[in-house]
C-alpha cells in the first residue's frame, strides 16, 4: 500500500530470516506448512458454507448462516496469500523495505467484518422475535456500511491506524456480543444452547491463540526447526470449530416461527 512500510522497518532479507521460506518455481513462499494448512481451513470453511446454503430449506438463517460461512472461506484465503504464502512477493519483492499491507489483507478484513455481520443476522432469524431481528439486520447493514468507509479513507489517506486489526475488531466483536445474547436468552431452547457452545469454542480457540502468541513459542518453536505458530495454532483451532459447528447446527439450525 503506498505510503505504508511495515514496523518495524524490515528489509526483504530480514523478512525471509524472520520466518520459513522457500523457492518454488521462482517465488518465495513464506511459511509453506502454515499456508497449506490455512488453505486447507478455507476450502472446508467454504464447503461447509456451501452445504447450508444449497440444503436452506427456505430458511433464511440456514441461508445467511451458509453465506457467512462462504464469506468467511473465502477472507481466509485470503489471508492465507498475503499473511503466508505470498507475503514476501506482495510485500517485499523489489522494495527496500517490505510494505505494510496490501489489497488482499484489505479484502480480508472487508470479508471478516462482513461474514460476522451476515452471521447475526442468521442468529437473528434463529432466535429473535420479529422485532429484535429487524433492529439486529439494522445493524449487521450499517455495521458493514460504516466498516467499508472507514477502510476506504484508510486506503486513501493512508492510514495504518485505519487499516489496524484493532479497528476490525471494533466492527466484528460486537457480532458476537449480540449472538451471545440471543442464545443465552434462548438457553432453554436446544438451539440456542447449540449456539452458544459454538461460541464459546471459538472464544476458546482465539483464547488459545493469543496465549500461544503471547509465550512467544513460535520465534522460538522457529530457531530450532519446529514450524508451528501461532497463526497454525489458530488455524487447527478453527478447523476443530468448524467441523462441531456444522455437525451442530445442520439439523437444528432454522428460523423462528
């Protein structure tokens, strides 16, 4: 992105003694067993999205959970080109120093904000009244409206501030808030205890992610030819969630009537 160096400031060199790489056909990949590995999460993420959708049974939430899903697939891979595999190429390649970001990443986080939004909102057809899923569908459009500006001015000014991962979780953890209230508030019901399970697993897996990240293991799993980070830890995690998310919401999952 123009105007934006990564920090610290890191020479294409030093990018490839910070982490895995490999020549293959003349590019660098960077981290390979990480990048298949978070592949591998996005083709799953999408089947399963895939799956909802093509089997909704005219239910709106089996239909905005499965594009959620599909959305959420597809972020990943996204990520999975510019954070691993092909980060040094669109970061680093003839530069003097590696570039901070880049147009994947910025889709990356377009597509995270808007998969969770299109998930309260599948929540909301599941498990709200009439009234609680209009004012819920409300914020899910305004929630990524205001995300696409804000990224948008981000790109133009530029701004790394904007861009942050920070600023993408003030867009994306409020979907969660609301979808741990609705099930909570459906809690004697079985699909709303099915909700919230899900959802604690996957507050555990990003739990277990940033402790991982914090101990600082990957640096030095890295230096003696271990190569698991945290971002793998996050990943395996994930794939975990996935399968008991779709085992657990395929038969249940429809609107409220």
């Amino acid at each position: 992105m123009p105007g934006l160096d990564y920090a610290p400031a890191t020479t294409p060199r030093e990018w490839c003694d910070q982490r895995p790489c490999v020549e293959v056909g003349g590019l660098i990949v960077a981290e390979p067993w990480s990048s298949a590995l978070v592949f591998g999460l996005a083709l799953l993420w999408i089947g399963i999205g895939v799956a909802f959708l093509a089997n909704r049974r005219s239910q709106r939430s089996r239909a905005w959970f499965g594009a959620s899903l599909v959305l959420g697939g597809v972020a990943a891979g996204s990520a999975g080109i510019s954070y691993q595999a092909f980060s040094y190429e669109l970061k680093c390649a003839g530069r003097d120093v590696c570039a901070l970001t880049n147009g994947f990443e910025i889709a990356y986080s377009l597509l995270q904000v808007a998969g969770m939004s299109a998930m309260v909102v599948a929540v909301a057809w599941a498990l709200a009244s009439d009234r609680a899923r209009r004012a819920i569908s409300i914020y899910a459009a305004v929630n990524i409206v205001v995300y696409i500006v804000v990224t948008v001015i981000g790109v133009l000014i530029p701004s790394a501030l904007l861009l942050s991962f920070e600023v993408l979780l003030l867009f994306a953890v409020p979907a969660l808030v609301v979808v741990a209230v609705l099930g909570w508030r459906a809690h004697s019901q079985s699909l709303g205890r099915r909700v919230l399970g899900v959802l604690i697993l996957l507050v555990a897996v990003q739990v277990a992610y940033l402790a991982y990240y914090a101990a600082g293991l990957t640096e030095s799993l890295w230096a003696s030819g271990v190569y698991f980070s945290a971002n793998d830890v996050l990943h395996v995690g994930m794939l975990v969630w996935l399968a008991v998310t779709g085992f657990a919401l395929w038969r249940p999952l429809e609107d409220r009537t």
